[in-house]
C-alpha cells in the first residue's frame, strides 16, 4: 500500500472500550451500523465487473463482490457479540458510499477503492486496536487482509488511470474534497453520540479512555487521507498549502466535472466483450498454451 500499516495505525496508548459498559456497546453498534452498510455496497463491484476495463479487473471484481459480502456476514456477528441490533446508517455515509458513486472506472478505482477503502482501514485498525474481544479481534484481522487487498489493487488502477487520464486529477481532487467534507460531518455526528450516551461532553473528552483521543485520531485520519491523494499524484501540496479561495474553486467546479464523466463512463467505455481479443490475459494464455503441453488444470 501506498501508506503502510504502520503509518495508518494511529497510537491509541493501550486505551480500550469497555464492553460491561452499556454506552460503549451501543457507540460501537452505532459505528458498526456505518460499516454494515459500507460493506452491502459491496454489490456495486457488479456494476463495476460489468464495465471492467480489464481481464484481470474482471476477476479481482468477482473476488471482491464475495469478499465484501461476506464482510456484511462479518460485521453482524461482531455486533450479536457486543448484543447490538443492525440499524440505518447515517445520510453522510449513504452519501460518500453511494452518492459519490463514480460515473467512469478512474473515479470508481481512486475514491472507493484507494481513498474510500482506504478510510475504512484507518477506523478498522483502530477497533481492531481497541475493542478487547478475542473473537471480533479475530474478525476484523481476517476483514483487514481483504480490505489491504482493495486499497492495493485501487491504488495501482488508479495511478494507472490518471497516466491515461492526467485531465481526470480535477474531479478526483474535487471528490476527495467532499469526501473530506462528508468525514468532517460523521465526525461531529459521533461526537454528538457520545453526548447522547447520557454522559457530558467535557465528562466523555476528559475521561474516556478512547473517547478522550477522538480529536487526535480525526487528525491522524485527515492525514493519513491527505497522504494518500498526495502519493497517488491527485494532489501537489499539502492541503493547508490550498486557500479557502481555491479549495472554494475546485469545489464549484464538481457537478460540471462529476457529470461530464458519467457522460463519459456511459458513452465511451467499451465492454469486454468488444476488448477482450486484445486483453493481455487473453494474449498471455493463448501463447501459453501454444508452447505448453495440454494438461488437466489447463
Ligand atoms: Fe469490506
Ligand atoms: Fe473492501
């Protein structure tokens, strides 16, 4: 991955929720609940095997769609573990999962795949860090492999894309703006929860073991995002470096920019099924079996 385990990882100090504590169970159903629905979106990876622009796309897209789907599986044990019930997500999660699904494989493979997966690491890291359970620290190791997966092949397509498409860095930069946005907005959503939980602000920020590094983990994740559209060559600078001003320009110019590329996506990309013949699968494995004796598996 372009940023490493490590680098994501953000130091929680030993600090872990406390499962006999009923408001910390109900915080992690609520945070569980924004992943479950994450994880059924996974059924847009059959839209995407549909328009692959790839062999080799095609099947690490079946391979996801399976995986991602038994991450819904994955997440609902964990909760029947901490005894919470699978409930609606919130409307910016339903936004960044599905309303800011891309109209062309380039947005599909950078802001899902390399930047949205790659903020599903982050959190996974976390509770996998934080929640003293053996059994749903076991599970989310297993989920973590799959989703280092996801980031790693969106991460290569999109390097890719933007060499094929250097115009596309715009509405890649002004997606991940509003995803920014959106992050900013679950972040003030969670905190509000934790007032929910019948407890004071200054109370949960000043002695929650967890709780109480919230503001440090929400930077460490902004980083962490700022790095990753950095080394993925979406951004030039740092985004303190951007203005107001122009972070306000790049922003007016996304519905323009979102709504070419679904014009584009819709009318320009080929279908396998057009392609194939000139895939380097194809051409590999043709020449393969020409030189290689016929066996079974083959
Ligand atoms: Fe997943
Ligand atoms: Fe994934």
């Amino acid at each position: 991955m372009l940023i490493t385990r490590k680098e994501l990882d953000f130091d929680f100090k030993g600090a872990r929720f406390n499962l006999d504590d009923s408001s910390d169970r109900e915080l992690l159903g609520w945070v569980l609940n924004q992943f479950l629905y994450g994880e059924v979106t996974g059924i847009q990876c059959g839209y995407w095997l549909y328009r692959a622009p790839s062999i080799n796309a095609a099947i690490f897209l079946a391979r996801q769609a399976e995986e991602e789907l038994s991450h819904v599986k994955r997440i609902l044990r964990i909760q029947s573990i901490l005894g919470q019930k699978p409930a609606e997500p919130h409307r910016a999660i339903r936004f960044m999962a599905t309303g800011m699904m891309g109209g062309t494989w380039g947005e599909h493979v950078a802001m899902e795949m390399a930047i949205g997966e790659g903020l599903v690491l982050s959190v996974f890291y976390a509770l996998a860090q934080t929640i003293p359970d053996e059994k749903i620290g076991k599970i989310l190791e297993f989920t973590l492999l799959d989703e280092e997966r996801h980031v790693e092949f969106g991460e290569a397509e999109t390097k890719a894309w933007l060499k094929r498409h250097p115009e596309d860095k715009s509405l890649l930069l002004s997606s991940a703006l509003l995803q920014l946005l959106a992050m900013k907005r679950i972040k003030e959503v969670l905190m509000r929860k934790m007032q929910g939980a019948k407890r004071e602000e200054w109370e949960v920020r000043e002695h929650h073991p967890v709780l109480s590094q919230m503001d440090d983990f929400y930077d460490h994740v902004v980083w962490s995002f700022e790095q990753r559209i950095i080394r993925l060559g979406i951004l030039d600078r740092p985004l303190s470096e951007v203005s107001f001003f122009q972070k306000a320009q790049i922003l007016i110019k996304h519905p323009f920019l979102s709504l070419k590329a679904k014009w584009k996506g819709k009318f320009d990309q080929k279908l396998l099924t057009e392609t194939y013949l000139q895939d380097e699968v194809v051409i590999r494995e043709s020449q393969r079996v020409a030189l290689e004796p016929v066996s079974r598996e083959a």
